[in-house]
C-alpha cells in the first residue's frame, strides 16, 4: 500500500530553523546570455555551493537534529551526495556514519563521504542490492536516515525553496531535478507557503532515468527501474512519499536527454563560469530543452550539486 506524506507547508518553515547553524545560504547567479537563449529571466539557486557540494546536507542535518544525543550512529544508501552529507550531518552531533555505495559510484563523491568521516561499504549497483546492505547495517543497531523518502528530509530539501523564494520574490515558476524526489517534492512544499504569488513547481528527470513519468502515467510506482543515464545522482527508484507529493503538488515532469544534459552542464560552466554535475544541470537542460513553456516568465533553477570528477572530465577534452 502506497506510504503518504504527513507533511505541510509550515514544516519547512520549521525545518530551516532546525538547520540554519548547520548549512549555508547558497546565493543566487544569473546570466543575460542564458536568458536571452531561453526568452525567459533565469535565477539559479547555487546549492552546488552548499557545504558537502549539494543540497543533500539540508535533508540530512534536519534529519540528524531530530534524533537523540545518546543515537549509536546512523546509516544510509547513497550514489555520493547524501553519504557525504549525511557524514558532515551526523560529525556536526558526535555521531559514526556508515554509507552504503552502489560499485561503480563516482569516485570523487566516495572520497567526498570519507572526507567527512563516513564509513563506506559498498553493494550491487541495484535498488535491490542497497536496500540489503542497508538492511545489514541497521540489524547492528545504526538508525536508517534514507536518501529521499522521509519526511524529515523532504522538510529538510524544501528550505532550498523558502530561500529562494525570499532571495527572488515573484518567481513565476521554480524548476528542480528529480530522482528519489526529495528535492522537488521538498520545493514544492515550500511554494505553497506563498501567500499571494505562488510559483509552479516543474521537476525535471533524464529520459533514461524516466521513472517518475512513468508511475505519474500508472498512477502507482513502477518497480522496474533500470536508470541509464549521466546523472548519477539521479538515478534511484522514486519514492513513495516523494511521488504522492509530486503528484499532488508539481505541475509537470519534464524529459532531457543525455545531449541535453552535457550541454547544460557546458551553458553552466561557460556563462556563468561555474562547475555543475550532470544531475546539477538537468533543471537547466529542462528549461532550454523546453523553452516555450518558460518564455517571459521569471524561473528559478536549482543546480543541485557540483561533484563531479573535474580531472576525468578534461582529460576527456
């Protein structure tokens, strides 16, 4: 039976008082060539500026800040970003943190979870195959922290929203990456805080990586995911919180390809001289991609993270 959502607006609210000590406000950039290129007015929220290089270590402190000082220690499954946020999260409080890695991760983001005092133990690159190595840690008495489908870490993400929306007033539409969907569905919370000029909220997801399309067009969560896509980040199964949130409160889901994504990654880097991984750029890639839907209006883009292995990359030029 589906899992739904407790949540309300004001959690995020009350969320982003939980964490103020432990993150940083992020700012925003723009860029006239890239609004010239989409005919819209571009605001980009910079959580690749975030501590840990991503928006994951708000989720993750909220959820930390909720657990008891005497807590043994906390463990999760993480392709990088939420591993090494949740490592940063759980340092802040005196807590161990063990961090279950699919085989094949991006190295610069394993690096990143030791860096910041996580233990790794790595799994099958399978939704399955994390899920059981997961299992395994919390049976030695670790509490679970999950990447996305939790409430507190969706209040936790949403505060991405709140700042914005206070940073840029009269946003017309924010749009977001979604994978597990703890981020867009977190947004979308924090939007219906406004009280007079509310924006949409858009999610966008690779066209490899497509599951969120698919469950909204089966009215359940598919179970057959098979991600194949750059955006490592995005590539875990939706969850069940998440996809009820997104069905009740995101106005669309928007498809880019692979193509689509590098080149939003090269539009990041040249104008607004910035590095963003694949799943940072898949919001960017949405708007150009489908740049009709966004012409003349004023739209918030969340670059969500920024690790990436720069030195592969340029070997690769």
């Amino acid at each position: 039976m589906p899992v739904e959502s407790s949540l309300k607006p004001g959690d995020t609210v009350r969320a982003r008082e939980r964490i103020r000590s432990m993150i940083r406000e992020t700012p925003v950039m723009t860029s006239d060539i890239l609004d010239e290129l989409t005919g819209a007015t571009l605001f980009f929220k910079c959580e690749h500026l975030q501590d840990t290089g991503s928006f994951k270590l708000r989720g993750a402190s909220h959820a930390v800040s909720q657990l008891p000082a005497d807590c043994p220690g906390v463990a999760t499954h993480s392709s990088g970003n939420h591993g090494a946020a949740l490592a940063r999260a759980a340092s802040l409080r005196g807590f161990a943190a063990d961090i279950v890695v699919p085989e094949g991760a991006v190295a610069s983001k394993v690096d990143n979870i030791r860096r910041h005092g996580g233990t790794i133990h790595y799994c099958e690159p399978t939704q399955a195959g994390r899920e059981a190595a997961l299992a395994a840690l919390v049976e030695t008495g670790l509490t679970p922290v999950p990447p996305y489908d939790d409430d507190h870490i969706i209040a936790g993400q949403g505060t991405v929203g709140l700042e914005l929306l206070e940073q840029v007033p009269n946003l017309d539409v924010i749009v977001a990456p979604v994978g597990g969907g703890g981020l867009v569905s977190g947004i979308a919370l924090a939007a219906l805080t406004c009280e007079h000029h509310r924006p949409q909220v858009i999610a966008v997801e690779p066209a490899g990586a497509d599951d969120v399309m698919r469950s909204l067009a089966a009215g359940r969560r598919v179970d057959d995911h098979r991600p194949d896509t750059i955006a490592d980040g995005l590539r875990a199964l939706v969850g069940e919180r998440n996809l009820a949130l997104i069905r009740q409160h995101v106005e669309a889901v928007l498809p880019v390809s692979e193509a689509q994504i590098i080149s939003a990654m090269g539009n990041i880097w040249q104008h607004l001289k910035q590095v963003a991984e694949p799943s940072g750029a898949v919001a960017l890639a949405g708007v150009l991609a489908h740049a009709e839907r966004f012409r003349n209006q004023r739209v918030g883009i969340v670059i969500s993270g920024g690790n990436l292995d720069v030195a592969e990359r340029l070997a690769g030029l």
